[in-house]
C-alpha cells in the first residue's frame, strides 16, 4: 500500500518530467528524452484538398520527416473523421524510416455528396502528430490534367516533348481544348492534339529558339471546357550546352519503387525492371529498336501478399553465370525469379525476419564463389546455394534503426570485395569475412542511410564509399588505415535515395548519380583544379524518384539512367 510520502514523492517527480520533458524508451530498451510540447517528427500530407466522386478513389502524398535526432523504424499511419462510405488505406504501413507513403481515399456509391474535413495522423515511439485534409465529394463532371515529366532539360535551338495526360471524372465527355502559356522568349510551342476529350494524350512540344536565354523556365498547360478551367505545371530548363534530356519509359499503373537494367532473360538483351509499391509486382519494358519505343509492361512476377516490393538486383546467386532476379518484400519474403523454356519461375528464398530491404549479389568472401545478400529487418544475411537448397548464415546487425540499403565493392587498397550497409538510424556500416566468420562494423557516422555505392566518384582511379542520407547529403568515406568521411553536396531538404558511379555521360568521366524524395534526379562531379564538387540537377518527375539504377536499356552500347517514380511513371536520362 502506497504511504501519503510515497504518494506525495510520486506526484512530484511527475510534475518535475512535465516541466523539463518526458521519457521514451527506444527499440533497444535505452531512455530517450523528448521535450515536452515539441514535435520530433514532421507530418506533411500534399495536397490538403482533393475532389472525388461517388465510386471513385483519389491519392495524397504523406511524407514522415524526423527532426532534432529523432529516429523510428515503425511510425504507423492513420485516419479520423471520415465521412461514412469513404475509407482509406496507406501504401506503406508502418513506415521502416521517415519517407514518402501514399495515402488513398476511396468513396463508395452510398457516400454523401458535399464537402469535408478528415484528420491523417502518424503515431511513432509514442509521438503523435496530424493534419486536417479537404474531401469534397461531388456527382458533377469533371477532368484533370497532368504531365509527365514534369521537368524538361533542352539545349536552345533543339525540342523536347512533354505527355499531358487528361482524365475523364464523372462521366465527363465534353472536348477540353489546351494552351501553353509563360514560353520563353523566341521559343515556340505544339500541343497534337490541341483539342481533346478525356481520358486521353495530347503531346506538347516546346522548341526554344538558338537565341533563347539560359534558364530555367515555369510553363503553364491549360485546359478550358466550358465554364471548366484546369492547369498542369511543368519546367521547361533551357542551357547553351548539351544537356540531359529526360523521356517516358512506360507506366506501371502502380507506385513505382525499384528499378534494375539488365539480362534476366539471359539471351543478350537488356532490360528494364520495375517494381511496385500498391501492386506488389515487378513489370518487364523492353526498347524495340525497330519501332524506336518501349514494349508495353509485362508482368513478371512479385508478391503473393500484395507486400512493397521495396528493393531488387539482378545477378548469377546460384554460382551458374545464370543471371536472376532477386526481389525483395516488405512483408519479408524473399523472392529469386528467373525466365526459362519461354516462363517466368518464381519461388521464395529462407525464411522471413522482419522486412525484407535490399538484395546484392556477388563474391562476398571472395573466394570465387557468387552468393546472395540481403537486408531483413536489422540484420545482414548471406545466401549459398548447395544443389537443391540454399544455406543461410547470419552476418550480423545494426545497432539501431534497420539495414536497409546493401552494397559490395573494394575499399582502396584491398585486394577482396566488402559488404557495405545502410542503417535507418544508425549510420552505416562494413562487413568482412575472414578466418571463416563475419564481422559488421559501424564506420563511424551516424543518421538515416538510404542506400551507399562504391567507386572512383572522383574520377581518379580510387574507390570510396559514398553515401546517400534521408536529409538530403550526399556523404563521403575514404580509406587511409581506417575511415574518415565528410559530407559533400546537399542539392535537397528531401531525401537522397541512391549513390551510383558510373560513366553516366559515357565520355569516359566517373560521377556520381542519385536520385531524390522531390522527384528529380542528380549528378556529382569532382573537379580537382578547385578540389570542390559540381551539382547539376537532371530534372524528373512529379513524385518520389525511388526507384533508380543505369545501363544499357536500349542495348546501343550507351549508358543511360532510369528512374521510377511515385506517380506511377518510369522514365529514363540520357546525356
């Protein structure tokens, strides 16, 4: 029975955590101080008002920013106060770090018609923030118009072409026509068609005189019905000098969340792999040099369970030179598809600890032998197939957050291959098999880690590691008897997703190629006369750019970049 002291000695130490903040306590059991009255993660949903219909469904972008070190490898999203026949359901949910979730709201036929107020709200290690959305539920009809890409890049006196994309809703049928405002000066525009009845493509090219200044340029697309008045914006950035053009692979229909280029089918063609967040599948675009266009997506395989496929690489894990595709689920499957006698095979690898992130391939304890890696949860595990099943050996696991992104190269000076290891919370990290067992080490930096490559990024023949942050850095690590590392550029408050070197503008040079949570995609290059790095902007799309990788798509021998987007397009970068 408690006494009127203990009581009293209760009360107070209460009243004294009020005033100076409360306790938390984190995934690994430790006691975190968070201040009283302050957020330590950002909510932010876009747009705040949305119009449906009756049947319809319509989509909003929450994205989850931790501030003041903050860190959660489960925030779980939610909704309040909806109106009765209207539900909602996020794409992913939780979330494994802060980062970008869909959001959609879909309307039965019973709903009522009129305008309201809901609350999406996310709840994380005991924190809960939320904000107030505009539903307006209406039987009239109506259309929207879009454009991918959003972003052009274009040399003056070349084109470049945009894809609107117009939307019938409600039954909408009368003929929209379209304009384009705010050109630059000498440049001239074409929309074919110029009138057009949703749903339906128009294209919109935009040539900028040989005059035209340098710069970047807000263009409005305007469609009018009637009474009936929607705009697209797009940016149209015109140079001097040769640019980055950006064009449209094809649409998933889905989420977009990974891309991988390569030979799957093993018979000598490249191409173009994506997978998806709401769908759970992965979708096969071949270019036809012939016809000069891409095929359209061909269903290859993907998640039973309708899971993210959040992450996918292409290489020979059975040790045969036989190239697969390893493709990995939120819902913590692991799957190995691969392409034989004219179909596609598909079965699940080990068993599922937490969710399944990332995927390598390679010669991890470089005895010669290919293996499989992945990131389950926090751990790192290897993968060895025997015959007629594969050997699973734990390597080990981050300290806090989960491993998400996973690579493998050689350090410099190093004779072998080295795992190299995101974390969501706690920096990122190095493995290495010697005398017969693993070791995982932190390199010392700490934060929210996406995804790290290795590579000459300077151009100079020795391999470093870099890195990409969810705050927007691109970060650094050289070798010299133990690491030291130094952020480099941060081109965006938004997250960095990827760290690719490679000849990107296949004139010999190294870079490095990232792309972003604001939709665009970026390139680093080292310049030695001023020992500072140049940050140039490719442009890109209107959603999340998470999916990102390069090569031969187009089987011509150039190397290009490829990205896939939230808004459900894939879209391709070429010097």
């Amino acid at each position: 029975m408690i006494t009127i002291r203990q009581f009293t000695l209760i009360v107070t130490i209460i009243t004294v955590l009020l005033i100076a903040g409360f306790f938390i306590i984190d995934m690994n059991g430790r006691e975190k101080q968070v201040k009283a009255g302050t957020n330590q993660f950002i909510l932010n949903v876009a747009p705040t008002f949305k119009t449906i219909w009756p049947g319809g469904s319509v989509s909003y972008l929450v994205e989850i920013k931790f501030a003041d070190g903050f860190n959660s490898d489960s925030t779980f999203l939610w909704t309040a106060e909806l109106p009765v026949g209207v539900t909602a359901k996020y794409k992913p949910n939780p979330m494994p770090h802060q980062g970008k979730s869909i959001l959609t709201i879909s309307a039965d036929r019973t709903v009522a018609l009129g305008t309201y107020t809901f609350v999406t709200g996310a709840t994380s290690n005991g924190l809960t923030n939320s904000q107030k959305v505009t539903l307006t539920v209406t039987d009239q009809p109506d259309f929207s118009i879009n454009s991918f890409p959003v972003t052009q890049n274009i040399t003056a006196g070349g084109n470049v072409s945009y894809n609107i994309d117009l939307k019938s809703l409600n039954g909408f049928s009368n003929s929209v026509n379209l304009s384009i405002s705010g050109l630059p000066p000498g440049a001239k525009a074409a929309l074919d068609p110029n009138s057009i009845i949703p749903s339906g493509l128009s294209v919109l090219t935009v040539s900028p005189a040989s005059d035209t200044p340098a710069g970047s340029y807000h263009l409005k697309v305007n469609g009018t019905s009637g009474s009936l008045t929607k705009t697209a914006d797009i940016v149209l950035m015109v140079s001097k000098s040769p640019v980055w053009t950006i064009s449209s692979v094809g649409t998933t229909g889905a989420d977009n969340n990974t891309v991988r280029v390569g030979q799957v089918r093993n018979d000598g063609i490249n191409r173009v792999y994506v997978g998806t967040i709401t769908k759970g599948r992965i979708f096969e675009f071949s270019w036809d040099s012939s016809k000069s266009n891409w095929s359209p997506p061909v269903d290859i395989g993907g998640s039973s369970k309708g899971g993210e496929i959040h992450n996918m690489t292409i290489g020979s894990g059975r040790n045969d030179k036989i190239d697969r595709l390893y493709a990995c689920s939120l819902t913590g499957e692991l799957y190995e598809i691969f392409y034989t006698n004219n179909t596609w095979i598909q079965s699940a690898i080990g068993v599922a600890d937490g969710p399944c992130l990332h995927t390598v391939v390679g010669q991890g304890r470089n005895d010669g032998v290919d293996r499989l890696y992945a990131t389950r949860g926090r751990n790192i595990y290897e993968y060895t197939w025997r015959g007629n099943g594969w050997e699973v050996v734990f390597i080990g696991g981050v300290s806090r957050g989960r491993a998400h992104g996973i690579t493998m190269g050689k350090r410099w000076g190093s004779v072998g291959n080295y795992l190299y290891i995101a974390s969501s919370a706690s920096g990122t990290y190095e493995a290495a098999f010697s005398n017969g067992k693993w070791s995982l080490v932190s390199m010392g930096d700490s934060g929210d880690v996406r995804n790290v490559g290795v590579g000459p990024g300077r151009n100079d023949g020795i391999n470093r590691v870099y890195a990409a942050l969810a705050h927007g850095v691109l970060r650094e690590f050289s070798w010299d008897n133990g690491w030291r590392f130094g952020d480099i550029s941060r081109p965006t408050k938004d997250a960095l997703v990827h760290a690719y070197i490679n000849n990107g503008r296949n004139d010999g040079v190294m870079r490095i190629y990232s792309s972003a949570g604001n939709g665009n995609a970026y390139e680093f290059t080292y310049d030695p006369s001023s020992a500072s790095w140049k940050t140039v902007t490719l442009g890109g799309g209107s959603g999340y750019l998470y999916g990102f990788h390069y090569g031969y798509g187009r089987n011509d021998g150039k190397i290009r970049l490829y990205g896939g987007s939230f808004n459900n397009r894939v879209y391709e970068y070429t010097w």
